[in-house]
C-alpha cells in the first residue's frame, strides 16, 4: 500500500477530487514524497502538457536531500485523474501495477515511483513516473525518404513491443488482481457492455448506426485467441522516440484484459494512417501482420479484425459522445471538447463501411 502523509498534511475534505493551483500542488506533492522516501523533497511544476482529454499531466522536478545536501533535481511525470476528466473516474493503482509489471518486460514503460487514489493529497488520484527522453510520432504530415526509413525502423519496433505485450504472462503477476477478469469467449462482450454503458450515460440522443452496431457487435462475439494485457490506445503518437528507438508507450488508461486483435484493429483504424495504407502511418498493413504474427504466435483473424474495427468506432462514438454531452450540460472542463461531436457523422459512416465489408 502506497504510503500515506499523517492527516495534517492532507488537503481538507471539502477541497478533495479537485487539483490544486501549481504552487499548491507542488508543495502538497512534496509532503507527500518526503513521507513515502523519508527524505525531504521539493517539488517544482515546470509545464503542463496540454495533449489529451484525460489525465493532466505535468513535468516536474524533485530534489530531494541526502546527508542534509540537496541532489540534483530529478525530472519527473506528475499525471492527476481529473474528476471531469473524459474517462473518469480514474483509479491510480491498476495502472501502476501493471505498469510496474511491465517493467520487467521488453515493454518500454516508464517507471512507477509514487502513486495514490486518496483524494484528499492532491485532489485526484495521481502517479508520479519516470521522464522517459524522446519526441512523439505522428501519422500525419511527413514524407521525405528520410522520414520513411525512420519510420520503417519504429514501425518494426511498434509490432514487436505489441508482440511482446501480448505475450506477456500477466497470470503470475499482480495483474490479475486489479484488472477485471475474462476468458477467451467473453472478452469480445466485456468490452461491448462497456462502451455501450458510456453511450448509454452520456446523455445525448440515441443515434440509429450506433444502435445497430452495438447490437451487431452483442450477437457476432468472436473467441480470443488468448487473453492479454491490451494496451487499448495503441497508435503512434502514444509512444516515444529517440534516435531511432521507441524510449517508452504511454498513455495506459485504456488498458485492460482482452483480445490482441483489440489493440491490432485500433492501431490500423484508417483515420489514424495519414490518409495511406500504412498501420499508425508506420508500416504496410499486410507486413504489419506478418511481423506480427512471427513474433506473436497469433495467427490474426480477418473476422476478428472486422468485429474490432467496429468495436474500436463504436468505442470512439462513446468517448465524442461523452465530451458531446457535458457540453450540453455545461460540465465540459476543456474547451476542445466542443469540437468532438464534429467527427460523429465520419465515424458513422466508417462504421457501416467496416460492416459492408467482406471478410472471406
């Protein structure tokens, strides 16, 4: 159990599930490192990175004192679980375990070194995490040969570390006691009821393709190969790069136990290709597989890829619809998400034409 700061050093009840103002934060978070380390720390909020829709995220450094002498400041990720945030309510302690599982893997993940999901220390559950180096990959906006070679190599990394993911023997570790539990003949519905309970609760008015889809999908449940740790937001811009290296995927908030065709119809939805037949912008589709598959084990499934790019729309429908409807209710705590909604329409219509397609 991650350790707690005595009472006197908590925010006060009436001011827990919202984040504090940066000065604050940093001093509360300080309080909070220097009871769990036993060492006493500063903290200093450098940056907000303003990307996404969930968690906030924060770069920040730590000094901490050995032998009454400060050490160099450490850079740090500071990432607070937002009560209005797009996907809440979020929980700190899956996330962390199964990060710290990871860890000892061939998965690139950055390291877990404090975490809580009390509330009343920053005002929202949090993590405190490694600063891994690199710079995000965009599908989007290259195309000298240079970029092309570069690309190639991640893309190369991109499967294997997806491979490995999926291999990964989640069974002997903590895994299996903070993430929900399924087989291979439920994994497929587990996540339907998910979505569709998100749809269900975002209060907007029912949409017919939706309906249809989401029914589809209840009635044409394939069996999972296996049951894996799915990263569930598997694509470029969710990974970091530095000199040709993938240095750490992040961005887990979406995990849980399913199918692996879960996370390989996601990283090859269309819109997330740059307009070409290349997974994430990466790698040809057909190659993407066949790596895939060397390094799996998983023999990929053309029915299994349709179900879950349906899935994967529907899935995309539910979150818009979501920001859609605490726009409408005034409870939108991030301007940009009176922008989801225009999507809708394109999203539909790429649902029905995943549907029409033939999979034989």
């Amino acid at each position: 159990m991650t350790p707690q700061p005595p009472e006197d050093r908590r925010l006060t009840n009436a001011s827990a599930g919202e984040p504090l103002a940066p000065e604050p934060l940093a001093k509360a978070l300080a309080a909070f490192i220097s009871h769990a380390s036993g060492a006493e720390t500063s903290v200093a909020i450098d940056k907000r990175f303003v990307n996404g829709f969930s968690w906030l995220t924060y770069g920040i450094s730590v000094t901490q004192s050995a032998d009454g002498m400060p050490t160099d400041p450490r850079k740090l990720i500071l990432r607070l679980g937002h009560a209005r945030g797009l996907l809440s309510p979020y929980l700190a302690h899956p996330e962390a375990v199964v990060l710290s599982a990871l860890s000892k893997s061939s998965v690139p993940v950055p390291p877990v070194l404090w975490h809580s999901d009390d509330p009343s220390i920053l005002g929202a559950p949090f993590l405190v995490v490694g600063f891994a180096e690199g710079s995000e990959t965009s599908a989007f906006g290259r195309k000298g040969e240079d970029d092309v070679a570069r690309d190639r190599a991640i893309g190369e990394q991109f499967v294997d570390i997806l491979a490995a993911l999926h291999q990964f023997d989640w069974r002997s570790t903590s895994v299996a006691n903070v993430l929900p539990i399924c087989e291979e003949g439920d994994a497929a519905l587990q996540q339907v009821d998910r979505w569709r309970q998100m749809i269900e609760k975002s209060g907007t008015r029912p949409l017919p393709v939706l309906q249809y889809a989401i029914r589809w999908l209840e009635n044409n449940p394939p069996r999972s190969p296996r049951v894996s740790i799915v990263h569930g937001d598997y694509r470029a811009g969710n990974f970091l790069q530095r000199d040709g290296r993938i240095t750490a995927v992040l961005d887990w908030e979406l995990m849980h136990l399913g199918d692996p065709h879960a996370d390989l119809a996601w990283a090859s939805m269309r819109f997330l290709s740059g307009g070409q037949d290349l997974v994430s912008g990466l790698l040809p589709r057909a190659e993407f597989m066949r790596r895939y598959e060397k390094a799996s084990g998983i023999a990929v499934s053309a029915a299994s890829m349709r179900y879950y790019e349906v899935l994967a729309l529907v899935k995309i429908c539910a979150m818009n619809l979501r920001a859609v409807g605490r726009v409408e209710r005034g409870e939108a705590p991030d301007a940009r998400m009176t922008a989801l909604g225009f999507g809708l329409p394109q999203l539909q219509s790429e649902i029905v034409r995943v549907l029409k397609k033939e999979t034989s």
